[in-house]
C-alpha cells in the first residue's frame, strides 16, 4: 500500500491549512490519518486530489480508509463520482462503485449521482442495472436516467420511463418535460404527448415557455399542426425559440406560404427575426425547390443587417446542388469565400457533391484542398462526396486513397467505392470490396446488394446479376425492395432478356414488394409494340388495381404503349380520364394520331392544347408538322415551322427538319426539299437525306433518290442496308461505277444479311416468320392463297405505284423467296379465319411495294384490319388504305 501513503510536504504547502502546526509538532508520522474526529480534513484532502484529476490517488485512500474501517461521508463520495463525470473516467468511476461501502450512510443522492456517472460515461445498461436496484428513488434519479437515455436518442425507452416514473406517483418538472415531450416527437406518440399537454395545464406549467415551446414542437413534429397552432396562440409568453419552432413546423409540412406570413406577424409583434429564423426560411425555400425565393431571403436579410453564416450559405449550395443548379451552387461557393465565411465540412462536401454531377475534376480537387487546410478531412460526409466526386470522374485510384483514409467508415462509404468500381466496370475491385465490408463492422445494405446487380447487369453477365439477386435474403439477411427487382427487370430488358424480365416482374407480382411506378415505366417500353398489345392490357390491369395509373408518368406510358400497339381508343380513354396533363400527355396523344394516319384528329388536339392546356414544346412541333404533311397543307405546316423558332424561341432539330422534308417530299416539291438542306446547312444529318430518298423513291427522282443514298453512304459507310440501296440504284441508273461498289461489297462483313424477319401474335403467342420459310404450319395452304391473292391484283389493282422507283432494303422474291410479312398475314388469315381480330406483325427491314400493295388488298377483301411496323414506318391498313398514303 506504499501508493497510500500520502508526505505531510503535500500539506506543508499550503499556509492556509487550519492543522498545519499539529502537522509540524508531528513530524515523525509521514501519513495522514483519517478519523471521524477530523472529517474535515478527510473531505478537503480529497477534495484536493478531485480537483487535480488525482482520482487514482482519491480511490488508493479510499482504500486506506476502508483498512483503517473509517467511513466517508455521502457528499465526498458524491464529489469523487462528479470528478469521475467530469473527467470522463467510467472504469474510475466503476472502482468507486465498488466501494460504495466506505460511505456512512448510503442515500438516493450518492446513488443517483451513479446513475448520472454511468449515463453521461456512456454505459446505460450499467445506469439502469443501479437505477433497478435503488430501494428509493426520486425526481433527480428519474431524471439522470431520462438524461441518458436522451443523449443516446432512444425515445420509446424514455417514454415507457415516464409511465413508470408516473405510476411511482412522481411528477416530471418543468426541466424534465421537455425531455419527454421531445420522445414523444422523435416517434409520433400523439397520445402521450396530448396527456402531457393536459398534465402542464393541471399543473399550470403551461407558462413556462420551454415547456410550451415544447409542446408546440410535439404537436407540429405529429403532424397536428392545428394543435400546435391553437396552443401557441394561447401562450401568454412567447420567445424566439417559440417562433421559430412555430414557423420550422410550417417550413417542415410544406406550407412556406404560411410560415411566411407567420414570419411577419413576427415582426409586427415587435420580434426581430434573428439569423435562426431567416435560416429556417431559406432551408424551407430550398428544400422545396423554390432556389430563387432562397436567395431573395437571404438578400432581403442583409439589408436588414444581418450577415449570412456558414449555415446560411451550406443551406443555399446545397439546395441548388439538390435542384441540379449545379453552376449556381459552385457560384455562391465562391461568394461565399469572397465574403470570408469559413466553409465546414458539410458545405465543401455539398460543392464536391456538384463537382461529382459535372464531372469537374479540377474545381473538385480545389475544394479537397481547402478541406485539407480547414482540418475537415476527418468529416465522413466530405470523404464520401470525394470519393463520388474522383469515381465519376474516372479518377479512382484518387478515390480509392480517401476510402483507405477515412477510419470510421459508414455505409455509405462503401457504397460510394463499389458503385466508383461497378461505374468503370472494375467488378473484380466491386467484388473484393463487397467482400470485405461483410467482414467489416459495416454490413452491407440493401443499396450495397442492388448496386452489385446493377452493375453486373450493365455490364451484360446476367447471371452474375441474378445469383447476387438470389443471395441478397440467403447470405446477407437483406429483404429485397423494389429498387432490388427493378435493378434486375429494367437490366434484363436492357440487354434484350424480355422473357426473362417478364419472367422476373411475375415473380415480383407474388411477393410482398409489389411492383411500383418504376417497375411498370422499367417494364412497358418493352410492351410499346404491336405484338405486345395483350400485355400492355394485363399491366394496365394491374395498374388500375393497384391505383398506379394515378401518377401521370405511367398514364403517360401507358398511352404511348396502347398507341404502339395499335389501340387508340384505349390511349385517347386514359388521356381523357387524366386528372392533369402534361405537355408529355398531350405528344403522345397528338404523335399516336399522326402515326395512325389521322391527321385532322392530331390537329384539333394542338389546338385544344394551345388554348388549355401547357405550352408546346419540341416533341409537339415534330408531330403537328408531320400531321399537316400528312394531310397535305404545306402552307399550313412551313407556318408552323416558322412559328416554333418565332413564337415559341425553340431552335429546329434533326426531327423537325425531317418533319418538313417529309411535308414538302409528300407534295412532290423536291427542287424545295433540296433547297431546304442547303439553306439550312444541314446536310450531315442522316435522317434528313433519308427523308429526301424517300421523296426520290416515291415519286420516282432517281437522281435525287442517288444523291440522297450517296449522302447516307458517306455518313455510314458501315450501314448494309445504304450500301443495298446505293447498290441497287447504281444498277436503276446504269453508273458506271458499279464495278467500285462491287469491290466495296467484297470487303464487307459476310455475315450481313439481306433476309427478312417477321413476328406475329397469334392466340397468345409470338411467332417469328423468316422470308422464304417453308416449314411454317400449314405452309402449303399459306402459298397457295398468297399466289391467289397475287393473281386477283393483277385484275382489281393494275398499274398501281408505277411511278416509284423498284428499290428495296430486302432481296427481291424472286431471290429469297416471298416475303416474310406477306407469309405472316397469310398465316394468321389460316390460323384464325372467322375472327375479326387485326393482324399485328413487326419487320425488320422496309416493306416493299408489292407487300404494301398485297397488304391494302387483304384488308380491302377480308375486312381485316393489319398494323405493321416497319424499319422505317408505321402502317396501318383498313378497308384498302393505308396510314402512310402510299408514302413511305
């Protein structure tokens, strides 16, 4: 025990000490002795050690104490834990614990100072085992174990403490309520919260305003708005705090309109809104969207004198950052600086977060910089933002050096990496890293798993993605969400797997996670096609179900689904029904009507919409001018062209200037056509020299028609289908030049095919047709009308197309063999000859003129309806017409 022995010099030192000459008179007993007669001098002793952070030494005389079976007396025991509190020293604070038998008389006070030791040390388990075990326990010792449980943010245990606390017959203070009315907030307990609200009013507490702001907080937390305002029209007293709680709670519900006109109550009440509540306001605007209101405010607050702080301005970067203002946020960035606020680690991550969506290299290395010199590296936040900011980049090594960096790693860190590896295609990296983090004391979550799916799926190793899918409730414990099975169906489609994600989403369908809004705009571009009309039925039957046609982007959707596949009366019923429309609404009605050849309907809807509904934008002009061209008014159409760049200040695009080759080729106007690209220099646009051999074919221009494949030749000099064309044009025209084109040929992939493809939907199921097959069911009986079919041509529609130029992207017949959309309307004639369903097929190439020809007769003599898309156009035959006017 030699570290107990205490030299008198210790006490020596001091002049002041009432025993120092009995000290003197002694000098041959070098310890201190310690007895009930001189308590004083035990207590100051001490004392003396505590406020020196000698507690080992404080607990060694303890130790003395207990050898030499004196006591302590409750208030040093007291002191001696409060060192220990304030030092932070838990295992100290434990060694007195265990000597909690040298005080004389052991009360609520010592033990509840135990409880406040091991809460604010950071062991509630140990605060509550001595909490459970007092005997006597009063408002301060509820109070401690309150406190701790507040710090560690666990609301329910706080809760059920307060029942008990009540049922012990002990009520909570005015220091204690706010306490509990802030659990009561963090989990939506209106119940208790309306019972303590009553308890303050029987206590008349409800003057005591933080209390009251108290209140006012849970109700407006609840989501009781009206409660909290009623209470705080009612409060006598009100300060800032009041206000601003008020106003936050506005701000929080999305009424910043109201917590406006609270703000200038405010004021005319005599209350000068502080910096607080101008930040409230700003963060409001921000989170909302509303970027500009946020930077009026805070102009309007320095005019009154108050100067933006780093809150003010961390508010603003990263509101613009979040709006995809992403100039704008690097700007007030460097106001900021210039202003001479000291950035913190949330607003330099927030502008490297910009830097990361730019993709600026530069100006995200500038800012790592400044977080060096400012010290915030060791800011979580920052690191992760870096590491997004060097991924997207494509600088990951950098990347990589701060994910090494940071010690307390937090999911999101590794999130950030993996994605960085999964992006570049580094799956290998992903995978290490993926992992590593299970053997970390970060889990992976379910962003973790649906990143690794995601990006095995991009990168075209679907299985890799399906058997990460699979694993995700096996070996991680993860529960998929839709985000999970969307990743995979939006993936497989991607990658052409239709079947498989079809597969996948019916999957979906029988699980807890239902498919989404997501899930069905990821899935119906895989229906928006005329052998997938049954389809696009059963998910709008589902949606309807499940209420999900209310969101306007899958109303969209689905119109543009009902309209590819042949059904607008079906996407005119959903527009019609739609609660609001968009100006994406309304194009995809106007565009379905143009490509079902009715012109006149997609007319009147333009002007419907310019009269109630949003204002046009490029996609309807692309349309409307289609439309006109279709029906023949070229004045009409070139007016609206004009009027698009003078009205509406939308500068032409490749889509419109074929549009407008469209309207004047369809009116035989080719020496304009020409004209037009020449005027408007835009003759590396591929689609606007298809438009003009187009014009050429059909009207029989085989100058024209050379000029414009010539062009398209240039352009893609890899096309097969433009070197067939050319090909065949060289020959039309008798060039020369055959002999080159011919030496081009022989340097060409062999593998390019000039054999066509069909599909059909036939009683529920796809079948693909190949140009010349002759193993089709039935294929004798399929020939054998095709040649009938033939033959009555010949008689009831002679000399027909006789000024078009006989040039086609497929082999002739006579070559290849009948064509494959010709056998599919023949097969689907014999499968199904007493139905009157419409024949729905899809080709690869352009249909030539004798399938157009053959196709208008069949809808002519059987009377049924047949939807073909081509590589190049929409038809639509009824009664022996056709949607494109012969024009394709």
């Amino acid at each position: 025990m030699e570290s107990s022995i205490l030299s008198c010099k210790s006490i020596l030192q001091n002049p002041n000490h009432p025993k120092q000459e009995n000290h003197l008179q002694n000098p041959t007993k070098p310890t201190l002795s310690f007895n009930k007669k001189n308590p004083t001098l035990d207590e100051l002793h001490l004392n003396h050690l505590c406020r020196n952070g000698q507690l080992k030494e404080s607990i060694n005389v303890l130790d003395t104490i207990c050898k030499d079976g004196y006591k302590v007396t409750p208030n040093t025991f007291i002191s001696l834990i409060q060192s220990c509190i304030d030092l932070n020293a838990i295992e100290q604070g434990r060694l007195l614990h265990n000597r909690i038998g040298l005080v004389d008389e052991i009360n609520p006070f010592v033990e509840t100072k135990l409880v406040s030791m091991y809460a604010k040390c950071g062991s509630l388990n140990e605060a509550r085992k001595v909490f459970e075990q007092m005997s006597e326990r009063n408002l301060f010792t509820w109070s401690a174990m309150i406190g701790g449980y507040t710090r560690e943010q666990r609301w329910k245990e706080i809760i059920e403490l307060f029942y008990l606390m009540m049922n012990e017959m002990i009520s909570p203070d005015e220091f204690l309520l706010p306490k509990i009315l802030q659990a009561c907030s963090n989990v939506g307990d209106i119940v208790t919260g309306k019972m303590i609200h009553a308890f303050v009013v029987k206590r008349e507490l409800n003057s005591c305003i933080p209390v009251g702001n108290s209140i006012v907080s849970m109700y407006a937390k609840c989501g009781k708005l009206s409660l909290a305002r009623k209470f705080f029209e009612k409060m006598d007293k009100k300060d800032m705090v009041t206000w601003n709680s008020m106003i936050s709670a506005y701000c929080q519900s999305g009424k910043s309109v109201e917590a406006v006109r609270l703000f200038d109550w405010m004021q005319d009440k005599g209350i000068e809104p502080g910096l607080i509540t101008w930040n409230i306001l700003i963060a409001s605007y921000n989170q909302l969207g509303n970027c500009d209101l946020a930077i009026e405010l805070m102009k309007k607050m320095e005019k009154r004198g108050i100067n933006p702080d780093v809150f003010t301005w961390t508010s603003m970067i990263s509101g613009c950052a979040q709006n995809k203002r992403t100039d704008q946020a690097l700007e007030l960035f460097n106001e900021m600086v210039v202003a001479g606020v000291k950035p913190n680690g949330v607003t330099i991550a927030s502008a490297v977060s910009v830097c990361a969506s730019l993709k600026a290299l530069k100006k995200g290395m500038e800012l790592h910089s400044v977080g060096i010199k400012l010290g915030s590296m060791g800011d979580v936040l920052l690191g992760n933002s870096l590491i997004e900011m060097y991924s997207k980049s494509g600088n990951l090594e950098a990347a990589r050096k701060i994910f090494d960096m940071i010690s307390e790693k937090d999911v999101f860190t590794w999130n950030s990496m993996i994605n960085g590896y999964t992006q570049a295609r580094y799956f290998g990296n992903a995978y290490d890293l993926f992992t590593r983090m299970h053997e970390s004391n970060v889990k992976p979550n379910v962003i973790t798993w649906n990143v690794m799916i995601s990006g095995y799926i991009q990168n075209g190793e679907e299985d890799q993605a399906i058997n990460i899918f699979q694993r995700m409730e096996t070996d991680g414990r993860i529960k998929r969400n839709a985000a999970s099975w969307n990743s995979l169906i939006s993936g497989l489609l991607q990658n052409g797997l239709k079947n498989k994600a079809f597969q996948v989403f019916r999957r979906m369908q029988s699980c807890p996670i239902r498919p989404n809004s997501i899930t069905l705009l990821s899935i119906l571009p895989a229906c928006s096609n005329l052998v997938a009309a049954k389809k696009v039925k059963e998910l709008h039957g589902y949606a309807f179900r499940r209420r999900l046609e209310r969101n306007i982007s899958v109303a969209n959707f689905f119109m543009d689904a009902y309209a590819k596949s042949g059904n607008m009366p079906s996407a005119r019923t959903i527009f019609e029904n739609l609660p609001s429309r968009d100006v994406i609404s309304w194009n995809t009605l106007i565009a379905g009507y143009v490509l079902h050849g009715s012109p006149y309907v997609a007319m009147d809807l333009f002007e419907r919409m310019r009269f109630v509904g949003p204002k046009p934008n490029r996609g309807t002009f692309a349309s409307i001018i289609l439309a006109y061209s279709l029906a023949g008014m070229v004045e009409q159409g070139n007016n609206v062209f004009s009027g698009m760049t003078n009205d509406y200040q939308i500068t032409p695009g490749s889509d419109h200037y074929a549009a407008m080759l469209d309207l004047l080729g369809r009116s035989g106007r080719l020496g304009e056509s020409v004209n037009f690209i020449e005027e408007l220099n835009i003759d590396q646009d591929s689609a606007v020299w298809d438009a003009l051999f187009t014009a050429g074919r059909v009207h029989g221009n085989i100058g024209l028609a050379v000029r414009a494949v010539e062009r398209l030749f240039e352009i893609e000099p890899r096309n097969t289908l433009v070197y067939r064309l050319l090909l065949q044009l060289y020959a039309l025209s008798g060039k020369s030049e055959d002999a080159l084109i011919l030496k081009r040929r022989k340097k060409r992939n062999k593998e390019d095919s000039s054999i066509g493809c069909s599909s059909i939907e036939i009683k529920n199921s796809v079948h693909t047709i190949m140009t010349g097959d002759r193993f089709l069911r039935n294929s004798d009986r399929i020939y054998s009308q095709i040649a009938s079919i033939a033959e009555e041509i010949k008689i009831v529609l002679p000399g027909s197309h006789e000024t078009q130029l006989n040039i086609d992207e497929e082999e002739k017949e006579e070559i290849c063999g009948v064509h494959s959309e010709k056998l599919a309307i023949s097969f689907a004639l014999i499968s199904s000859p007493y139905s009157s369903q419409s024949v729905r097929i899809i080709k690869n190439f352009r249909m030539c003129r004798d399938c157009h020809q053959t196709a208008k007769f069949i809808s002519l003599k059987y009377g049924r309806e047949i939807y073909l898309y081509d590589s190049k156009c929409f038809h639509y035959f009824k009664n022996g017409r056709c949607s494109c006017k012969d024009y394709w």
